[in-house]
C-alpha cells in the first residue's frame, strides 16, 4: 500500500512538472494572435460565445437545431461539474502570471481554483453535443471549441493539464445528454414496398401540388421555385393566408393522378384524408416548422420527394384512425399520421413547438409541461371502461421513441399497433413527482405516468364536459366517446428508394 502510495506521488509530482514546463512553452510570446486569443477567451465566459453560437445554428434547418439544444445542455452539466464540486475536490492553483505579457493577461485576477478549466469543458460539450446530431455543423464549431481551451493556457490562468481535463469533462458531458435527450436515428423509419399503384412522373405531369403559404417560416417562394424547375409539367397550386386549404386540396385531389402537399403535419393530415379517399398516392414536400412526419420518412427536403417522383419510387404507411362522438352528437371519423391526444397535450404541443424553435426540444418540452400541470385542470375519462383522472392523453400512429413523454420518432411505420401514453392526475403530488421523475429520468419508473402498445383505445368523458381532442396537433371539436384504432387503410407516400426495399 504505501509502495502504491509512494508511486502516486513520483507521478503526480512528474506530471505536475511537465505541466508546468509546458505552460511555459505555450504561453511564452507569439504577437501574431495577441489581439486575438485573449478576445475570444473573454468572449467565452459564462458561456456567452455558445448561446450565441447556438442562436445562430437555431436559425437555421434540419438537425442543427436540435444539436444547439444539445450542445446547451451539454454546456449547462459540464460547467456545474467543472466549476462546482470538481475545483474544490482538486484545489488547484492558478499558474503565476509573471511570465505572460502584459497585453495577453486577463483584465482581471482569477479568484477561483485551476483545476479543471471550466472554459475547456463547455467549449468541449458544447461541440460534442452539437457533433452527435450535426457532424457537419460540427468541424467549424470544434474549431473554435479547441481556440477556446489553447486561449486559456495563452493568457495564463490555466495550465495545460487542467485544459486537458477539461476538455475530457466536456466531452463525457456532451455524451451523457443522450440519455435524457436520444439521437433520432440518421436512418429512415422502415416502411412496407407499395403494393399499390404509384406512378413515375418524370416531368411532373399529373402531379399537382398545393402549397400552404402559411406553415412553416417562409421560403415557400424558394420551394415553388424548385418545383417548376424540377418539374416543369406539374401543377402549383399556392394557397394565401385568406384562401381555404381544405377547398383547395379538394379541387386538387379531384383532377390529378398524384397528390403533393407542401406544408406541416395538419397540412399533411387534410392531403392524406383526401388521398386515402381517392386511392391516391400522396407526395410530402416538407414546408412546415417542424416536419415530424417527413422526418420519419427520411425526406431532408424538396429535392428527396422530386427524386421520388420521377423513378415512381413509394411505400405504403399505417395510419391512425379516430371514431367518435362529438359533444353536439355529430360523428367524428378522422385518420392521423402522426398523433392523436386529448386534455392538455394539443396546449403542451404547440407551447413546446413555441419555444422549441430557440430551445430545442427537450427544455421546451419542460416549460411545456410544466405550463401544462400548473394550468391546466385535469379531466374525468374512462379509458376501456377503467374510470381516471388524468391530465393528458397520448395516442401514437406506431411506437414512438424515446420512451416518456417527449414522444420525437418511430423507427416503423408499418406496425399495426398504437403507442398510448397517460399522465395520470390522482396521485398525491402528481405534479412534482411527475416533473421530478422528467428531470431525473425515472420517468419510466413513475406510478405518474403510464405508457403502452395497444391495438385499440375506447376513451370516454366521464363528466358533463367534452374532452378536446386534436390530430396530428390540429385542435377538433370536443368529443364525448372515440375509439382510436389503426385504420384498415394505407397510404401510399413518395420517398427515395432506400437500401433493402424492394
């Protein structure tokens, strides 16, 4: 014991040594970046330079928005970690600064302990956690991330040693957002060959698209663009802020071989009422905010659905279907190919969807959901005869993942079966358990919370009031008694043929 003790020490003492004698290499005078490093080095306290980092990729399409919201998570553990129990376990001093310039030193003196470099360990997570989901945005990103932890040594108040281990806290943060945050999968959701007929179009004639000028944020002037030069013979149909959607995909559904829709998933929803009606393929060109459903199709954007187009490529996907009784005792028949919900989930989607454009989704989803318990009232509802008071109810087209109540994807999207997930709100302290239970990722474990696969969902008020319902987040009349079932129907969608589809 004490030779192993002995030992640890010889070490310790020859790495302290080579630390030090590497400082002084490094943070020895170089003029050239002078203005520079100390600059950016400022730049990066308190995480400035990553919130706006990720401001900008949020800006921006595709899975860089999410990777910002990972790469904050990220930063936000690894500066706890980093600049809480880590400094003290180690206590560390500052390097002396005698040796480093005058215009290189800080503006102020470091009060705190050295070890590890808390700069080091958000820019690491931060790039980390924006690497996991935007390899690309990535490169540029730990670039600056590694400028960042070589600034620190540079103006001399860290060694390189406590940069390195930094840099190891960074990244172990940035990895450990997976587990309260999984990766959508770079890989479509699997889906059944088209049995039905969907034909190749080569030019776009019969085609015709009807374009929801009001989803998404703009750019619709671009996608039309693409269209007409892409597929010089189809049809545009562009519908204004004032005009009505659901006429115009009618008048289009009525005189045309294909059906396009370029929208968000309740544009999405009225196209495939009508395509399914019709026995007409359906081709999605994602023009939404979010574009849940082209996503799990694998569709990046416009130009994925024109390849399809003209090689005739398709699948045939399930489809959710909703029967029921409204409250004024009309019959409800709906199909969705996303989700279905009642109670506070359409108020808990559309507050995320809000913030999620900044935030990401995992914080939106906890602003939500909280927003959600504190004020929204809970419902009387019977759900297969079983009599409950709940606060939301969740109903999937397929299995959604990750499991808790951030339902993102689906890895299928031919499996006959509904994922059905429940907040229940009889519990003592149903709101901080569950909020609790969110936050430590117990969620699963929770007698809050209920999630699973069904073939079949008979739900039911059982007060006076009417329990609002939503597809594919479009908000319906109230209902008295729905049956949630998969739908006898498929639809047949466009996509690019992807390896092992027939």
């Amino acid at each position: 014991m004490r030779r192993d003790i002995a030992a640890g020490q010889t070490f310790a003492a020859a790495f302290s040594r080579a630390d030090r004698s590497l400082f002084t290499a490094l943070a020895g005078g170089r003029p050239l970046i002078d203005p520079l490093l100390p600059r950016l080095s400022h730049a990066a306290d308190h995480g400035l330079l990553w919130w706006g980092v990720a401001a900008a990729l949020g800006t921006t399409k595709g899975r860089r928005r999410p990777a910002a919201a990972r790469g904050l998570l990220g930063l936000g553990v690894a500066s706890v970690i980093a600049n809480g129990p880590a400094k003290f376990v180690f206590r560390r001093d500052r390097p002396p600064t005698h040796g480093i310039p005058p215009l290189r030193r800080l503006s102020r003196d470091m009060s705190t302990f050295s070890f590890p470099s808390g700069h080091a360990a958000s820019a690491a997570a931060f790039a980390t956690g924006v690497a996991l989901d935007a390899p690309a945005a990535a490169v540029p990103v730990a670039a600056l991330a590694a400028a960042v932890a070589f600034s620190r040594v540079y103006v001399g108040v860290h060694y390189p040693g406590d940069v390195l281990a930094g840099v190891a806290l960074g990244v172990g943060a940035g990895l450990l957002t997976t587990k309260v945050m999984p990766r959508r999968p770079w890989a479509p959701a699997r889906a059944s060959p088209a049995s039905a007929w969907a034909p190749a179009l080569p030019d776009g004639e019969g085609l015709t698209v009807v374009v929801n000028s009001r989803s998404g944020q703009g750019h619709h002037d671009d996608l039309v663009a693409v269209l007409r030069a892409d597929l010089p013979r189809a049809r545009v149909v562009e519908v204004g802020p004032t005009e009505d959607m659901g006429d115009a995909l009618a008048k289009a559904a009525a005189s045309c071989r294909v059906l396009g829709i370029a929208g968000g998933d309740g544009s999405i929803n009225s196209a495939a009422q009508l395509a399914v009606a019709q026995g007409t393929p359906l081709a999605v060109f994602p023009a939404g905010t979010l574009n849940h459903f082209a996503a799990d199709l694998g569709l990046n954007g416009a130009g994925d659905t024109v390849q399809a187009i003209r090689t005739g490529s398709a699948v045939a996907v399930d489809l959710g279907y909703a029967d029921g009784i409204s409250a004024k005792f009309d019959r409800i028949s709906r199909i969705f190919v996303n989700t279905a919900s009642l109670g506070g989930y359409p108020d808990m989607v559309a507050l995320r969807e809000r913030y999620e454009r900044r935030l990401g989704k995992w914080p939106s989803m906890i602003i939500a959901l909280s927003w959600v318990l504190r004020h929204e009232t809970p419902f009387e509802v019977e759900i297969d005869g079983e009599r409950r008071r709940v606060w939301l109810i969740f109903v999937g087209n397929g299995v959604y993942h990750p499991d808790g109540f951030a339902p993102t994807y689906r890895s299928r999207l031919d499996e006959s079966r509904l994922d059905l997930r429940v907040v229940d709100a009889a519990a003592p302290l149903a709101r901080a358990r569950l909020i609790g239970a969110v936050l430590t990722g117990r969620l699963g474990r929770s007698r809050v919370y209920e999630q699973r696969t069904v073939e079949r969902v008979l739900i039911a008020s059982s007060a006076a009031s009417p329990l609002p319902f939503a597809c594919d987040g479009e908000v319906t009349e109230g209902v008295d008694r729905i049956v949630i079932a998969p739908s006898s129907a498929r639809l047949i969608v466009y996509r690019p043929r992807r390896a092992g589809e027939a």
